[in-house]
C-alpha cells in the first residue's frame, strides 16, 4: 500500500478552533478531555447518560470543561469526537455536526455491537457506516488503535525524540490537515494511511492495533512505549484481511 505519509507537526489549533466537543466520555473521551484541557483547548462533554453523570470529570478538568447533551456538544465543538460504541452511532446528532470535522474513535467488537453485514463482509469500514449517518460532516479516524491509559501517558511537545505517531484515515483532505493539527496539539504526531475505507487496516487484531504502543504483548497488560511514525507505518502496512 502506498501511504500518503507523515503529516507535519502543527504548532498551532486549526485557525479559530477554541472549543472540543466529546459525543461520548468514557475511557477514551475523558483522556482526550484531559490532555485538550491540559493543551489549553475547551472541552464540551456529553454522554448517552445526561450532563448530571459527568459531574465529578467535568470537576475534576476544571473551568475549561462543561458538561453538555450531545446535541449541545455537537453544536459547540470546533471539531467533535465521536466516541460511542458502535451500536449507538445512530443515534449521533446529524444536524449540529453539518460542515464540522468529526474524529470517529470507534471499533467494531461483535459481541458488543452485534453483527453489521456491510463490516462482516468487508465492503464498508466503522468510519464509513459513521460518515453515512453524517452525510455533510467530514469524518476522519483517530484514536482507535491505541489503549486509553497508553493514549494518557505517551503525549509528547512536537519535536520530542520519543514522540508517538497516530494513524489517521479520512476522504478529506483539509478535514485530515484539522484533525492532524489538533492530535498535534494534544501530543502526538500522526500518519496518514489514507481514506476511511482504508481504516480497515487500524481495526482490532490488525498489527498496528495496541501492540506498537506497549514494551510487550498483551498490550493491555503491559506498560506504554513510544511509537513513531515509521513504527506505525509499517504495522499499518503489514495489515492483512
């Protein structure tokens, strides 16, 4: 596979971009809350639960959080993460998302979800169900190969020496540069494998999934380690379906 390579570090917030807005807050959703927050980005969290339930996060990230309906999230981030299990992503609110970047952070687990035809036959990827639902945002995936308590300590400032890399996946251009500035600023540099049809290669099981960011295998019992982008690139290419 050719891969479109490494995106450049960004200094800076894509232009005008303030606030994040999280459709979901769980393990995932609250580390991105945690290191947005610590970058000097609002966060706006939400959750299938109410704002009530995200009392004591929303507390604990201090003023730069609020704690929202997804709609209200939807309508208030810059960019928006959608981080829900992939059962529920219909129930993601269209209107508020039109025009907006939207990070897709979702796996398929069947046994969580139940069974999807298109994902089981291997004629749509997660992001490509999502981006469907969201017929005018732009969807990009991120954050979906990488264990949230890794995702929590492996941030680095662009230009550290151990600075991780991220894969990326999207069918827009601009909307990947945006999601590639943002991971930027929240602390890891990216690899842009390509479209969201190309995604498939970043699911569960596949060779850059967990594994890179670890000192050993299982990587959810061990330790983070760093990954850079030739790291990440070449498990991305080893992928097999």
């Amino acid at each position: 596979m050719d891969l479109a390579g490494t995106l450049p570090a960004a200094p800076a917030l894509p232009a005008g971009m303030t606030t994040l807005g999280l459709i979901g807050s769980g393990n995932i959703g609250g580390t991105l809350a945690r290191l947005a927050v610590a970058a000097g980005i609002d966060v706006v969290l939400s959750n299938s639960r109410g704002p009530e339930s995200l009392a004591e996060l929303v507390a604990e990230l201090g003023e730069r959080a609020r704690a929202a309906t997804p709609a209200e999230a939807a309508a208030a981030g810059d960019i928006v993460v959608v981080t829900v299990p992939l059962k529920a992503y219909q129930q993601v609110p269209v209107e508020p998302l039109i025009g907006k970047v939207v990070i897709d952070t979702n796996n398929y687990y069947p046994g969580r979800d139940g069974e999807f035809a298109d994902l089981d036959a291997g004629v749509a990827t997660s992001s490509e169900l999502l981006q469907r639902h969201l017929p005018r945002s732009r969807v990009v995936k991120a954050f979906n190969n990488i264990l949230f308590k890794h995702l929590a300590v492996l941030a680095r400032p662009a230009g550290a020496a151990d600075r991780t890399a991220l894969p990326i996946a999207g069918d827009d251009t601009a909307a990947k540069t945006a999601a590639a500035e943002l991971i930027s600023r929240l602390g890891y540099d990216t690899v842009d494998i390509g479209s969201l049809a190309d995604s498939w290669r970043t699911q569960p099981e596949t060779p850059v999934y967990g594994t890179p960011y670890a000192v050993a295998a299982p990587f959810w019992e061990n330790e983070a380690a760093p990954a850079d982008a030739e790291t990440v690139r070449k498990a991305v290419e080893a992928a097999e379906r």
